[in-house]
C-alpha cells in the first residue's frame, strides 16, 4: 500500500531539517547587548576615537614634544618682533617648527604647552572623577538601603555641599595652602587640591542617584533572598546592590569628567589651577587675554582644545547612556 502524501512530506522535511547543522542558541550578556548597541552609534564611536586619542596624547606627551615639538618652557625670542612683542610671520607665527606657532612676547612653543596641558586636564578631571564616584556610590548606598536617620544625614549633607559655592572655597583654600604638602610640592600640591577639592563637591551628584536607585533595588527578591540566608549588610550592599548600579555609575561618570576639565580650566583660567609656567589650558587662555587683539591664534588653539575635548566626552557619554538604558531617552 502506498504510504499517504502527508507522510511522504513530513519525512522529506524531516529529512532536510535534519541534514541542516543544528545551531546552538547563543545567550548575550547586558554588557554584550550595550557594546552592540554602542557600536550602532557612530557618533558616539568618533567621540570615543577622540577622547583614547586624547589620553594617548596625555600619556605619551613627552615622547609626541620630543619628535614634534620644543620643550614646553623654552624661549624662542628669535620668533618674536623685538619692537611689538608678537610672533614673527602669519597666524601666530606657525610654521613648519611650530606646529602651532609660537607665544607672544615669550615665544614659548603653543603646540608643546597645549600637548603638555592635556597631562593637567585630563589628569585633574580623571582623579576628582574617581573620588567624587568613589564617595558618591559608598555614601548614596548606604542612605538608600538603610534608610532612617542614615539617609537623612547623608541627604543633608548633600544638599549642604550643593549649596555651599564651590569655587570660592577653592580659590580661599589655594590662598591658604603650603608649597609642600602631602609629600608634594609646587605644581604637585595644586593639583592634589584640585583633585580632592572637585572630587570632594562633586560626589553629591552621583550620590543622590545611587541613592535613588538604590531605594527600589533594596525591594527586589534578590535582596530579600540573600537577607532571609544570612547575608550580612557588607555582602548585600557590595555584592548583590553594586553590581545592579554599575550602569548609571558609568554613565554619569563620563558625564562628569567632561564638566571637571572645564572646571579645572576655569580655575586656572582665574590663577588658582597649577603654577606657572606649568603649561595648562586655562593658564593659557589667561595669558592670551592680554594679547588676543594682535594675536588671536594663541587664544583659539587651547580654546579649541578645551572645546574638542568636553565634546568628544559628551558624546561619547551619551551614546554610553543610550547603550545601557535605551528606554531612558524616551
């Protein structure tokens, strides 16, 4: 008897499905998920080129000078007009010695000092960085989880230092700070107070939304989970809390280091950043208010810097967000 036609079919696809190599399901982690998204945003990707080529140009700062340019400090009186103190030649002097020309009156090397001065900002942004996130997430934790009077002294705290005017304690402070200090010295101990000082007012921020994630993360079953078999607040709040509160931690830590790169500048800017003549961005921006009518060169090069580099942190901050929480630009 001949065997029905829907039986023939069924063993034909039977047969073919089974010559096709069975392809095992491939499980993706949130981190694998963010980075395929990160990658769709070419936006994002060229700001991040930008900011690794910036740090790149931080590190290697010596060896860049030594191949490109003239030591940061040394005077080139040669390339200056004797009679009205600007750089000899077009455009600030550039040439093909001075990638970007030269200072006035001094003729100290701007593509040197602006190279150098990416070690200043990025260094000084980094560090408060670190210590703002550090201080921020410990403290926002713990007035998120434990709640009561824990939270509102650490709340309150926050909402003093929001409050109290950053920039003029910083300028006191620096009147008031030693030469030597912390085993430092001259240019050492600047940036040592900026770092602290800036991370110090800049936790608040990233405490309060910690604390916020953290007052829905503490009612999740996990929690209860790890509470009802012992585990200790220390083991609850660093390994169970924390690592639900890496993503927001990241993003608003690369959202920070852009707005200390200006805060730095503008300190410097006001004579209270690193000393002289240890090159740094707003220094010389400092320095070319005085000359910028007869050499405006010197004052759009470390402006552009400080631009190029608080948007390429910007936008790669952004696409950081929008990779880890997609829903939140909606």
């Amino acid at each position: 008897m001949t065997a029905p036609l829907h039986d023939t079919a069924e063993t034909a696809v039977a047969d073919v499905a089974a010559e096709i190599p069975a392809k095992a399901i491939e499980g993706r982690s949130p981190g694998r998920i963010a980075w395929m998204r990160l990658k769709r945003d070419k936006v994002a990707l060229a700001g991040g080129a930008i900011v690794v080529l910036l740090i790149l140009v931080a590190i290697f700062a010596p060896l860049i000078v030594k191949l490109l340019g003239h030591p940061p400090n040394e005077l080139h009186e040669d390339q200056i007009d004797p009679l009205f103190g600007t750089p000899l030649g077009k455009w600030g002097g550039i040439n093909s010695d001075f990638l970007f020309g030269v200072e006035p009156v001094n003729g100290r090397d701007v593509f040197s000092r602006v190279v150098y001065g990416a070690q200043i900002s990025l260094l000084v942004a980094f560090l408060s960085a670190f210590v703002a996130v550090a201080l921020g997430t410990v403290l926002g934790i713990m007035a998120g989880y434990f709640g009561g009077w824990v939270d509102a002294a650490i709340s309150r705290v926050m909402d003093l230092l929001l409050a109290f005017p950053q920039l003029l304690f910083i300028i006191a402070l620096i009147s008031v700070v030693p030469n030597s200090m912390w085993g430092f010295e001259g240019t050492g101990v600047r940036i040592g107070v900026l770092v602290v000082v800036i991370g110090f007012f800049g936790w608040p921020y990233i405490g309060r939304i910690v604390r916020g994630q953290t007052l829905s993360l503490r009612e999740r079953e996990y929690v209860d989970a790890a509470r009802s078999l012992g585990a200790g607040r220390a083991y609850i709040l660093f390994r169970e809390l924390l690592p639900n509160l890496i993503a927001p931690i990241t993003v608003y830590s690369t959202l920070m280091i852009p707005t200390n790169v200006l805060t730095e500048a503008a300190l410097s800017f006001l004579g209270v950043g690193v000393k002289p003549p240890t090159p740094s961005w707003g220094e010389m921006l400092s320095t070319a208010v005085r000359t910028y009518e007869d050499d405006p060169i010197f004052m759009l090069i470390p402006g552009l810097a400080i631009f190029i580099t608080v948007l390429a942190f910007n936008l790669f901050g952004d696409g950081v967000r929008d990779a880890l929480d997609p829903k939140g630009n909606r």
